[in-house]
C-alpha cells in the first residue's frame, strides 16, 4: 500500500479525470479549458499542470484507466481455442456488458463529442479495440449479414447505454436487456456459419 503522499495523489489525479470528463461531457471537450477544470476543482493551474500537461493529456489518462479492462478482454478473447465457440462469445458481451458499467462516464463524452473525438487518438486507438472484439465475435469466413450481425451486438450495447438511460427501470434489468439482445444478434451470426 502507498504512502499518504502517494495516496493523495492519487486521489487528485483521479479527481481531475472525473471533474475534466463531466465537464467535456457537459460543455464539450473544445469548449473546456484548463483553467476551468482547475477552478472548479479549487485548485490552481499549476497543481493541474503537476498532474497533467494537457486536455489531450487528462482525456488520455482517463481512456488508458477505463479501456484498459477491454484490452484485457480481447487478449482473453485471442487465447481462447479457435474457432471461437459460442460460449465464448457469449462470455466476450457479458464481460464487455460488464466493463461498460464502469465506462459509462467516457462513453458519454465520446457520444457528445464525436467531432473532437475524430480529431483526438484516443478515438482512433477506441476502434481499434472495437475492431478487436469484432474480430473474436465474428467468425472469419462469416457472410457480410453476419459480420454486420456482430458489428451491431457491440453497437448495440453502446447506443442501449444512452437511449435506455432516461427509460424508467432498474438499471441492471436494462443492462441484461441490453446484453439479451446483443447475444442474440451474435447466437443468430453464429448459427449462420
């Protein structure tokens, strides 16, 4: 375990990440300065500028802390026997369904912010992670309605995230609705090769 000193910073730094996000998200990452991160973190610019250098800099940090858990699922995803059953590709969503609980906050930001984010290469680097988890849910010789079937599962989840949000119902039951029908997009996929 750290030291207090190590602790806090951590702490500052993950403070930064969730203040810069909830603002990019709620003014736009262009529309966002630094000096309004800091101010309304109360702290001054060159605290900020301690942890980080950039807008471009804190977007990153937060991408790496919340993608790394999809990284480690396509390496999951690679290492299972191939072909790829069914099972694992079932397993790959609900995981993945799992990982964008935690996520949400970024997902946001990347929706209100697609122009910026087109221009930035933490969106680049994004999909070529969902280009990776296409690639294990698809199988490789899979017609185009099929690949165009497990593109959409992925699609799926990320647009079900926003749209159902302001639907009334517990949010977990809306998860697992979600997650039922991007399994069944990709059993309907798989089931065609």
């Amino acid at each position: 375990m750290g030291t207090g000193k190590q602790q806090r910073r951590g702490d500052t730094r993950q403070r930064i990440q969730e203040v810069a996000l909830a603002l990019f998200a709620e003014q736009g990452y262009e529309k966002t300065s630094l000096r309004e991160i800091s101010e309304k973190l109360e702290v001054t610019k060159a605290a900020l500028y301690y942890h980080f250098k950039t807008k471009e800099d804190i977007l990153t940090s937060i991408f790496d802390d919340l993608t790394g858990p999809i990284d480690e699922l396509i390496e999951w995803g690679h290492e299972q026997p191939q072909p790829v059953t069914l099972e694992t590709k079932k397993e790959v969503l609900t995981r993945y369904s799992d990982i964008l609980v935690d996520a949400a906050p970024l997902f946001r930001f990347m929706q209100e912010n697609q122009a910026a984010m087109r221009d930035l290469k933490s969106g680049e680097s994004f999909k070529d992670r969902m280009l990776g988890l296409h690639e294990i849910l698809k199988d490789p010789d899979a017609p185009m309605a099929d690949q165009v079937r497990c593109f959409s599962a992925l699609f799926t989840m990320h647009a079900g995230m926003f749209v159902l949000k302001a639907a009334e119902g517990d949010p977990e039951e809306k998860r697992k609705a979600i997650l039922e029908v991007a399994i069944e997009l990709v059993t309907r996929a798989h089931a065609g090769s």
